[in-house]
C-alpha cells in the first residue's frame, strides 16, 4: 500500500537525520504506536534496508532487556542521494591510474573546500553558534544531516549521513580530506572515531577541549 511505503519512507528518513533508533524513540518522533513502528521496522529488515544493532553496554532500560536501535543499511541509504556512486567511482579510478594518489588527494581536499569557505560566513553571520555548531551547519547544509553532542573529552560532531559515503569505502582519502579541514578552520587537531563509509552508522568526530599551552602559562 502507498501509505505504508510512504511511513516507511518516514521512518526511513527519521532514521538518517536522528541515527540509529529505538522503535520506541521512532514512534515518539513521527506519532506513531510502536506496535506500528515495530511492523514497518519488520518490513524494512526484511527488505535490508535497516538493521537491528544490540544496545551499547550499559544502556539499560528499565525492567527486562534493553530495547535493540535500528539503523540504516548502505541499501538503506540508497534510497536518498546516491544515485551517481557508480560514476563517481570510476571516475576516482581512472584519476587514480592516470595521475596517482597525489591526484586523488588533491581532488579529495578541493571537494571539501567548502568548509573553510562557508565556516568563516556562517560564523560571522551566527555568533551564537559555538565554532563545532557553525562546523555542523556547514555540514548539514551540504547534504550530511550533522549535529553536535557533549563528549567525554569536548564535543562530537556527528555526521547522520554522507553523501559519498559508498565512494569514500574505496576512496578513503575523502574521509581524510573532511578531517583535517575541520582541523583546519579549528586550528587544533581533532580524531574521526568512526565513519559511515566504514560501515559505522554515523561518521562521528571528536573535538577535543583546547588544552591550554602551559608554556605560555606564568607562574605568580
């Protein structure tokens, strides 16, 4: 039935923006029984487009078992702007025969030039926005549903989606690039604890707090 596709494609997109979720949290989202999120869930996992993940450590629950979190599948994810990985893909790798690996590092860190350009704008034009939130703006408005969340060191930017995430699997050098341009427009070094291209259900980030340099500290 078209309504049923479309409340899957609801839960389907609830999913990319927010992560990995329980049918209970779905259910609170899109205002929907869980007894009818847990039948669209069934329905999805059986066509591979989402997956049921065990519950980290020590996320209990209440009473009984912690509830498992739903995520998207790479099949999963197809279904939103990826329908031009295959060409990508080869484009990379005939760069990658005809020029090198500098080539396709070089074409990595073009592709994400946007994030030094758009940091300083959104910045200027948003000064209530921390410098990690302006990062997930920029992010966000570039097609990859980003977020930040405390750590335990700083903050963690949260990426829900890639949009080159199928090509970066191959091309890990994509990945690299996004990294250290958010370095960059940070001016400190932060760690990608996980990526979407790998297989994690979201890239994740962390910024750590600044540190400050004790040698310039003086001593009363």
């Amino acid at each position: 039935m078209e309504i049923d596709r479309t409340t899957r494609q609801r839960v389907a997109r609830s999913i990319l923006d927010h992560g990995p979720s329980t049918a209970a949290d779905l259910a609170e989202r899109l205002s929907l029984t869980p007894a009818a999120v847990r039948r669209h869930l069934d329905q999805m996992v059986e066509e591979g487009a989402v997956e049921a993940r065990d519950p980290r450590p020590g996320a209990l629950r209440g009473r009984g078992r912690p509830a498992k979190a739903f995520a998207l599948t790479p099949e999963g994810r197809d279904g939103f702007d990826q329908a031009y990985d295959d060409l990508a893909a080869q484009a990379l790798r005939f760069l990658a025969e005809t020029g090198g690996e500098d080539a396709v590092r070089a074409f990595a860190e073009r592709r994400v030039a946007f994030v030094g350009e758009r940091f300083t704008e959104v910045s200027d034009t948003r000064p209530d926005l921390s410098p990690a939130q302006v990062l997930a703006r920029v992010f966000t408005d570039e097609g990859y549903v980003a977020s930040v969340h405390d750590g335990p060191v700083g903050e963690q930017l949260c990426q829900q989606h890639c949009p080159v995430s199928h090509v970066a699997h191959e091309f890990p050098q994509l990945c690299e690039a996004e990294t250290q341009a958010i370095s960059r427009v940070l001016d400190h070094h932060v760690q990608r604890l996980a990526t979407i291209a790998q297989g994690d259900g979201v890239c994740t980030t962390c910024i750590p707090t600044a540190v400050p340099d004790m040698k310039e500290q003086v001593i009363s």
